[in-house]
C-alpha cells in the first residue's frame, strides 16, 4: 500500500472511531459495580459517635464546678464536684443520705473510695471507706448522682454498651450537645440511668436529666486543684445509708376496760 492508501485508512479509522465516541457520550453512565464501602452512618449511630466523643473529653476533663440540682418536692440544692490534676476528685451531695437530712461527700483516691459527712454545728466531718479504689460504692449509700462525673462517662465511651443513644432537644438552662440515653432491652442490669446527657465541646457536663433529678450547670467552670483532700479524717464505723433512718416503732394497742 502506498502513502496515499495508508493515509486514507488512517482518516476512516479516526473517523470510526468518533463515531463510536460519540455514541457512548448520548448514553447515560453505567453503574459502578458494588464495593464493600461501609454504609451511610444512621441518625442513632451518629448520636452514639458523638455522645462517645464528649465522654472522651470528659474523662480529660478537670475543673472545679457547681451544678444547681432539683427534684420533685425539694428545694434546689448545689452539688459541688472537683476533679482534681492528679486524679483525686470529690463530690459533695447536699442531702445525699439519711433520706435527704445528712450532706455527704463521696470522694476517691488512690487509698480507695470513701463517704464523708460534712461538717455541721451538731457534728464534725468524718469519711468512712466504703471501696476500694478500683471498685463500687454500695448501693445501700450510692446517692447516684457522682456516676455522671464518673464511671459513666466508661459506659457512653464504650461503643459495645448496651445502649440506644439519639440526639435529644436542649433543656431549658442547659448549653451543648445533648443525647437521649436508654438502656436496651437486652440489658439485664442497666449500666446507666436512663435519661438526657449534654456536653459542651471541652467535655464539661452541662445537664444531666435521670432518676436522680435535674443537674444544671450553674456558672463556668474554675480550673483544678493539683489534688483534693478528703473534708475530714478517716473513721471506723458504718457509712450512713441513703435510705431515711426507721422511724420509732408504733407503741401497742391497748384495750378499755
């Protein structure tokens, strides 16, 4: 073949081509083959990711704050929590035992966990151990309110929890992110309260909605303490309980002569 046949192949075949080009740009792409990509994240799983986020902050959280706490047929009382540099922390419950009539502390550090009275005109302070460092306050003397502070920022942590989280409304006087939390059905013992939980972005608990009553944050947080001493010396003696203390016993029935 010469120059000239050789050239006229070439202008069909650019020609041809094209052509098939042209075709395929009127039709609309094909769909891309399936992947393993992980899906599109639901609302509930969202919820969950965010609420494990402000857990993660709050255990690096340290402040000194004081949060305002109602309940039903109370008067407001102000819960003061420290949570100091060096692990050490304290949480005074006003009203936290004797069925609300004695103020408590519940405080821990390394030496274990403890339950303290605070000081009154009728009796100095004392703090009783009630746990070791590592484990749990009695349900007999747990006022319930510390958890939040506590061992159930662990549990919003934990993405394996049994729990069903969602993004809750702000309660009036709250700020932040808030969540709804309830325990599934699966869980035998509810690892935490059910209730509404709401965070600011650096992990401060700014309410917390639950059996207990209604926590308010109440002002902006001070800075930490490098540690936070027990409120008075370590005695012997039984932890005071949260129940009210037995009433005196009904005086027998008589009869009339």
């Amino acid at each position: 073949m010469d120059a000239r046949g050789r050239t006229a192949v070439a202008v069909v075949s650019t020609a041809l081509l094209g052509a098939v080009t042209g075709c395929g740009a009127d039709r609309p792409p094909e769909a891309a083959p399936p992947t393993s990509a992980a899906p599109v994240p639901t609302t509930p799983t969202e919820a969950r990711a965010r609420l494990a986020a402000a857990a993660a902050a709050a255990k690096d959280r340290e402040m000194v704050a004081f949060y305002t706490w109602r309940t039903p047929n109370r008067p407001d009382r102000m819960v003061a929590v420290t949570l100091a540099t060096d692990g050490t922390w304290r949480i005074d419950v006003p009203g936290g035992a004797l069925g609300g009539t004695a103020d408590i502390a519940i405080a821990g550090s390394r030496n274990g966990l403890f339950q303290c009275t605070l000081p009154t005109a009728a009796a100095p302070p004392g703090c009783v151990k009630v746990a070791a460092a590592d484990g749990t306050v009695p349900a007999a003397v747990d006022p319930r309110v510390p958890h939040v502070f506590l061992d159930w920022r662990d549990v919003f942590l934990d993405r394996r929890a049994p729990l069903n989280v969602t993004a809750a409304a702000v309660p009036p006087g709250a700020s932040g992110s808030c969540f709804s939390v309830e325990p599934t059905a699966a869980s035998l013992a509810a690892p935490v309260d059910p209730g509404t939980y709401c965070y600011a972005a650096d992990g401060t608990l700014t309410a917390a909605i639950a059996g207990f009553g209604t926590l308010l944050l109440a002002g902006p947080p001070d800075a930490a303490p490098p540690t936070v001493p027990l409120p008075g010396p370590v005695v012997p003696g039984p932890p005071l309980r949260t129940s009210p203390p037995p009433g005196p016993s009904p005086a027998p029935a008589t009869s009339r002569p």
